[in-house]
C-alpha cells in the first residue's frame, strides 16, 4: 500500500509539473495594425502593448504595422492560406464579409464575464453583434461632425453653422462670394465616400439594405416610390453642391487625404469629418486655430456617420483566451484613456476639448453599414457618386442604379432576401 500511494504521488506530482510546464510555455500573439507610429494614439498604443507584455511573463505581442489599404487585401489572403494573425484591426465593413465566410471567433461566452461591457456604448455593442453574437471588440470611434473654419463663417457673415443642407449650400455661396474660398468640402471618392453618402441617406430616412422577415437584406427603393424619391433626393443634394459652386470642382475626385488637407491648410470652410483632425490641428495651428465643430446639417433627421472601429478576433487564432484577455485590456479604462481619450467607445473616457465630448454627444444619433458583404457594395456607392458628379446623371436614374446594383450584389453574396 506505501508503495502505491509512493507510486500515485510521484505521477500527480509529474502531472502537475507538466500543466505547470504548459501553462508557462511562452504565447505570442500576432496582431496586425494600421496605426502612424509617429502620431500620438499608436506612440501611446506601442508604449501600453510594451506595458502590458511586462506585467504578463510569457505574453509576447508580435504587432505588424500594414497600411489601411493593404490591411483587407492581405487579411483575405491569409485566411485562404490559413496563416491569419489572432487578431487585427478592421474597418467597420468588413464585419458582415469576415463573419460570412467563417472567419470570426463568436465572443459571446467571453463577452459573459466582460465587466467592463457596461461601459461601452450599447449602440457599439449592437453594431458589432450578429444575429445576438458579438462578432467583434470596438477599437476607437470616428463619429462625425461639421468642422468649420469659424472665421470664414464670420467673414461671409453667416452667424451660425448651418443646420439644414438648403443653409449648407446657402452658406457656402455667401462664403464663396464674400471670401473667395469654398464653402464645403467632400470625397468623391475612396473609402470616406460610401461613409458620407450613407450618412446623407439616412438623413433622409432610407438605409441602403434592410433586413427583411427571412433574415436576408434587400434594398427596398424600388419597391417603395417614396424611398426612391428620397434616395434621389440625396443624389440631387450632392449635384447642388457642385452646380451650386458650395464644393471645388475637384472635390469629386478627392478622396479622405486631399479632403482632410484641404480642410487643415484652410483651403474651405466647412467639412463632415472626425476627431482625429486634432492631429491637423497640432500640423496646421495657425490655419485651424479658428475650428469649430457643430452637428452635420440634415434633411428630414439627425444623423451622423457613426464609424465604429472594430478589433477583430479569428478562429483560426491557437490561443483563444489569451488573445480575449488581450482585447480586453485594450478596451479597458487604461488603455483607452491613454490611446483613444478623444474617441473611445466607453461612455467613461472622454474629455471636455472640442475634439472630445464636441463629438461623442453625437453618438446617439450615429447610423452604421448594414452587416452584410460590402466590398462590391461600397464600390458601386463610389460609382453612384461618380454617376451623379462626373457623368452629370439624373438622380433619380442614378437611385435606381444604385439600387438595382445593391441588390445584385447580395444576390451573388447570398444574402439577399428572397433571392
């Protein structure tokens, strides 16, 4: 009997030392990123990783830094090729398309003993939830605003920023008239466009595809004369601001870089855009000392382009709790009050600059992508644009394109309803 309780207690003892082994083996996570190591967020995000590695022996994160551009293209090719990294950033409309091809980890059972979900904003949780799963972990928000160039308004003796886009373009002709400058800017095209355009959608009251009985979307215009007409309505917004004068001719081949320098180097007045022109700000201080920021002007409702950045985690990932306890603590109060204090999906961490709370008391009335596949989606709404400010088409003949092209593209995603 002694010798068999010897015999017991050596191999538990050995089974203990082998899980405690395991448990110490060294664990590095691959993460992607599409950060500017020189500007303040990924300066600040680098130095809380590197914090976060020495208060956890074992845990290395291997960051790779990939352009925005390059960030989709190369995620795809390597989930074909099964080389994914655990986790990386994203664009708010790759969500349906990585979650549609099987790509995402479901963190729902996670997300059960998340303490710090209560204090993200529930529309940023219902944003990156399908069908009740949650799908993937906010990063930052890019609310938008109505930046304006305070003393061109006052120069053309506009007393305040428009509300309305009759005003908006009101105010841009006497801001054209009184200082020779232009009174608006947009992007015509590149990934800012469809952003804009679905905002300027739901200021009028449609969505580019709902969700219908079966769970599929459609893009109901056609079927509907008053959502056609209100669609249309948009399309002929955005040919007042060009025939108007309110836009520079060029304007509609910009994209969000000439846009967003445009704006900073005080070249017009008024734009739709993001918190993260403070860093146009600290480039241009004399040129933007004069910004200030208002709600985006609207049709028939407020509303705002409410771009929510996502984390997003894959299944192919080998090491499922440490990359959660990883996202996690990048969305806790620490890490987002040092990285993103101005745009941070928590309710608790902002602060009282324009850059600040001038953006998050709009979050309530921010409109998101349908969660669908949105890549060839997203290129006919560029096309759309380019119909209405290049080929100089009708409106409401551009609406029906654009809506016959929106529900095709479901079709061959398989996510059209009734299709």
């Amino acid at each position: 009997m002694k010798r068999l309780k010897a015999i017991l207690a050596t191999t538990i003892a050995i089974c203990c030392l082998s899980v405690a082994a395991r448990a110490a083996d060294p664990v590095t996570l691959h993460f992607w990123v599409a950060w500017d190591p020189q500007q303040a967020d990924g300066i600040a995000a680098k130095k809380e990783i590197a914090d976060y590695e020495k208060s956890h022996p074992g845990i290395t994160i291997d960051v790779q830094n990939i352009t925005y551009d390059a960030l989709h293209n190369k995620l795809l090719t390597a989930l074909a090729g099964g080389d994914a990294p655990d986790l990386s950033w994203g664009l708010p409309e790759w969500l349906g398309e990585l979650s549609r091809m099987g790509a995402l980890r479901d963190l729902t059972e996670d997300a059960k003993t998340w303490s710090d979900e209560k204090s993200i904003y529930p529309n940023v949780i219902d944003a990156l939830s399908i069908d009740g799963h949650l799908m993937a972990m906010p990063h930052y928000l890019g609310i938008r605003a109505l930046l304006v160039h305070q003393d061109m308004l006052t120069a053309a003796g506009v007393a305040a920023p428009p509300k309305s886009w009759d005003e908006l373009i009101a105010d841009a002709k006497a801001i054209k008239d009184k200082t020779g400058k232009f009174g608006f800017g947009i992007a015509g095209t590149g990934v800012r466009s469809p952003q804009e355009l679905i905002m300027y959608l739901a200021q009028n009251g449609v969505s580019l595809a709902e969700r219908q009985s079966d769970g599929k979307y459609k893009n109901t215009w056609l079927d509907d004369k008053a959502k056609l007409a209100k669609a249309a309505q948009v399309f002929a917004f955005y040919k007042s601001l060009s025939k108007d004068g309110a836009i520079n001719p060029d304007g509609a081949s910009w994209g969000w870089e000439e846009e967003d320098t445009n704006f900073g180097l005080g070249q017009y007045a008024m734009v739709i855009d993001g918190a993260w022109m403070q860093s146009r700000e600290a480039q241009n201080p004399e040129a933007m000392k004069d910004v200030a920021i208002s709600a985006p002007p609207y049709k028939a409702q407020p509303a705002t382009f409410f771009e929510i950045n996502p984390f997003y985690v894959y299944k192919a990932g080998k090491h499922p709790k440490e990359t959660w306890d990883f996202v996690a603590f990048m969305n806790g109060k620490e890490f987002q009050s040092a990285v993103h204090p101005n745009n941070s999906p928590r309710s608790d961490v902002t602060s009282d600059s324009k850059w600040g709370n001038g953006f998050t008391a709009l979050a309530s009335t921010g409109v998101v992508f349908p969660p669908v596949a949105l890549g060839a989606i997203t290129r006919e709404m560029i096309e759309s644009l380019g119909r209405t400010l290049l080929k100089d088409e009708d409106p409401e003949a551009v609406a029906k394109w654009l809506a016959a092209a929106i529900n095709k593209d479901l079709k061959q995603s398989g996510e059209l309803s009734g299709g």
